[in-house]
C-alpha cells in the first residue's frame, strides 16, 4: 500500500511539475484508467497520458475538476481503459484473402490441397496489396498496432502495411519450392536480402526480418543461408516449427531427432529466432530453447482449428522463454482478433494443466504487448506505456454492459472486452483510429476490391 501511494505522490508531483511549465504536448490522452504494463504492471487510474515526438513523454494522476495539459490535440478516454497497443507475434496478412475458403481439414491436406494452389493461382502483387489492406483494417478495428508478418511478395505488404500506419516486422518468405514472387527456389534468399536491403531504413515503422517456411519445406543449406542473412543484418529469423506431430514423428524417423532438435543442430536456436507453434516439443526440446535464447508465437486457435495440439506455453514461461501470443493467418484462424486470442489462450491452458492459476490475465495481457514485442525484436520500443516507449496507444471502451461493473482491469481485457471495444488507436504518437472510425484507409473501397478477388478465386475452385 505504500509503494501505490508513493507511485500516485509521484504521479501528482509530476503533474504540477508539468503543468507549471510552458510545454505543449503534441496529444494528450486524460480520464482514463492506464494500464502501464511495466514491470510492476502499474495501473494508473484517473491517469493522464502525455505524447510528443511520437513518445510518450509524461504520465499522471487527473485530479477531479483539473484541466488536462495543453496539448495540439486531447482525447478524453471516457473513464475507459487506456493500454498498450497488441502485438500479433504471427501473421500471413495476405492470405485474408483466402478465410474460410478451406475449413475443418488437417494441416497437410489444406496446404496441399488447397492454399498451396490457391496461391499458386492467385497470389501477385495487387492481390497481396489489397489482402493486406484488409488484414491491417481488422488489425486497427481490434486494436493491434504491431504485427510480424511472413509471406510472399513481400514489398507489397509492406507498401500496404506503410499506407496503414500501422508498424510491422516484415519476412520475406524463403521456401524450397517455386514461390509467388520467386519461381526459382536458388533465388530465395537473394530475393530476401534485397528485400532487407529495400526497407531496412526505409520506413521507421517498418523492421524487415526473414521468414523460413519450415525445417520440412526449406533445406539445411536454405536455413542455414537464411539465419546467416538475418545475422549478417541483426534482424528477425522467423520459422514455424514443431507445429503438428505429423512433423515430429517426419523429422524423428528421417532424421532421429525431433524439429527443434534439428533446428538446434543446425545452430539456429538463437536470440534472434522466433519458432512459431511450437506445440510438440518435450522436455529437452525446451532447454535447448532456452539455453539458445530462441522466442515462440504462441497461436492457440490456429492450433485448435486446426487439431495440431496445445502447446506447452506454462512450460515455456517456466523455463524463462518469451511468448507472445499470434493469430496465425486468417486462413487457419479465421480472424486476426487478439482479444478473442487472449481469451482463448488463457482458458485452454486452465483446462489443459487442470489449474486455474496458470496464465493469469496479466501474464495474458503481457504476452499480447511487452512479452510479444520481446519476441519480434522491438522490446523496449513498444508493449509497455512507459517515459520515453513508443506511442502505440488503445483506448477500450468500458461504458458498456458487458464491461459493467469493472473491478480489476486486467481480467476485464482477457474475459470480457472485445474487439468492437476498441474506440481509439494511436501508432508513434498519430492517431490512426477515432471513435471505431479507421483514418488511414478507405474501408469501403478494400472491402469492394477484396470481394472482387474473392469472386476470382470462387470461380477456380473445383
């Protein structure tokens, strides 16, 4: 009880401090209750949130009856929740185009039988374009600011993801087998290196990273090549792995070994890697991981729609391995709503481990900023609202019947709130939402130009 008082002494202190000087905040964000995110996962109630230069330069307690600081622009947050923008750790943001074309089937049969010839067949830059446009529409809608992605044709993504405003960690997808945007497999990680060339300081929103298929898709001189661009460049190396025990049970009788084994053979478990699913990995799997320093994605629909299986995260966490929570594509998902995630990812595990204390709502709603934005390689820059993080800001709705009464703000986001609760996103200190209205893009033509491709696709299939 001390240290909150202290911390809401300090709050005021610097309130008056800030009010008696002649600053003019570019945004200021007052009457609302602040989910910090720190370290302590301080919640600042009546907090004031002030922005400048695209960081957020001050936090405070809003006195009763006070005016906010001035500021060039001040949005009253209503007595809503104020947090971090989300982190989805895992996308393919093109393939939005293909939701709910190819359901209720297991992982293999659906890649072979039907995405990957429906992006044989489908997939070129103007289709990426506008797929993209939509995903990042859903994203904003739901309150994500920060995505990783990997894909084909990945300049296009990244010009739609620029239009946004959104910021994004970007792989350039790398496969053993001819591709959208590379026919020629040889040429897979010449054509990443020039997209890492093209964007690495092109956009400070925008972080290209690699993106590997799988270890069965992607030989061991592929993978190889492909982490040592990623450390040659100081990027992300991203690889779904261990997803499905029909990919076990392959990589133990062809090469005795288990995935991530393999992929730790192959010195690839580093700091710099992200392993998405991860599902079936045992007990040595998970040392070698955090022994590497190696991140995962945690995607628990994907996992469920798909039957691939649950994976151990309360293990991962145990053994002091970051997680951050990911959607997957919309293909296998079949949305990229990372409050219905959390949700999920908290109740699965309850049940799985028949404990109700494992992935409590902070751990949740951690794995959905500062714990993801660890894993993607912007720790420290986005997840938290903290003196000096980026401005990458949502305000929840908590005016609502479903949100009343509201006693404890974190359980309140990973049991209650939901996507159409987000009223206000800010990404680096602009805002790209107000009042559940998108700012950056034209809703109306995305949606006609995507139905358009849909009636394309439609038509090819059998």
């Amino acid at each position: 009880m001390l240290m909150r008082e202290l911390i809401v002494t300090t709050l005021r202190l610097a309130r008056r401090i800030f009010m008696a000087s002649d600053t003019v905040f570019d945004l200021v964000i007052h009457n609302g209750t602040i989910l910090t995110v720190n370290d302590d996962f301080d919640i600042v109630r009546q907090g004031t949130l002030c922005i400048q230069n695209g960081r957020i330069a001050a936090i405070s307690v809003h006195e009763p009856g006070e005016q906010p600081p001035p500021a060039k622009a001040t949005i009253d947050a209503g007595g809503g929740i104020v947090m971090p923008g989300l982190v989805n750790t895992h996308t393919h943001l093109p393939m939005s185009m293909f939701r709910g074309l190819a359901d209720d089937r297991p992982l293999m049969e659906w890649l072979k039988e039907t995405i990957f010839p429906a992006e044989a067949a489908h997939v070129h830059p103007e289709t990426v374009f506008r797929a993209t446009q939509l995903a990042c529409a859903e994203m904003i809608l739901s309150g994500t600011t920060t995505c990783c992605d990997g894909y084909f044709l990945e300049n296009s993504v990244a010009r739609a993801v620029q239009l946004s405003g959104m910021r994004a960690v970007l792989g350039q997808g790398v496969i053993d087998y001819p591709a959208p945007g590379v026919p020629d497999p040889a040429r897979n990680i010449a054509h990443a290196a020039r997209f890492v060339e093209t964007w690495r300081n092109a956009d400070p929103l925008i972080t290209p990273a690699v993106f590997c298929h799988s270890p069965y898709t992607c030989s061991r001189e592929t993978l190889t090549k492909a982490k040592a661009l990623a450390r040659s460049q100081g990027i992300l190396f991203q690889i779904h792995a261990a997803e499905t025990r029909t990919e076990r049970d392959l990589f133990l009788r062809e090469h005795g070994v288990t995935p991530i084994r393999y992929l730790d053979g192959l010195g690839l478990l580093d700091a710099g890697t992200l392993l998405v699913h991860a599902v079936w990995t045992d007990e040595t799997d998970i040392r070698r991981i955090s022994a590497g320093g190696a991140v995962i994605s945690h995607n628990p629909e994907s996992n469920m729609k798909l039957a691939s299986g649950i994976a151990p995260v309360e293990k991962f966490l145990a053994a002091g391995i970051p997680v951050g929570l990911g959607t997957d594509g919309c293909a296998s998902n079949n949305n990229l709503d990372l409050f219905q995630e959390m949700d999920t990812a908290a109740k699965l595990h309850k049940v799985n481990t028949l404990d109700p204390t494992v992935m409590d709502a902070r751990t949740v709603i951690r794995m959905a900023t500062a714990m993801g934005a660890r894993a993607i390689g912007l720790g420290g820059v986005v997840g938290t609202l903290e003196i000096g993080s980026q401005a990458d800001v949502i305000i929840i709705d908590t005016g609502k019947p479903h949100m009343t009464p509201l006693y404890h703000p974190a359980s309140q986001i990973v049991y209650t709130a939901k996507a159409s609760d987000v009223r206000t996103v800010v990404v680096a200190g602009k805002v790209i939402m107000a009042d559940g209205r998108i700012l950056t893009l034209d809703l109306a033509e995305i949606l006609a130009e995507v139905r358009k491709i849909a009636r394309r696709i439609n038509k090819r299939q059998p």
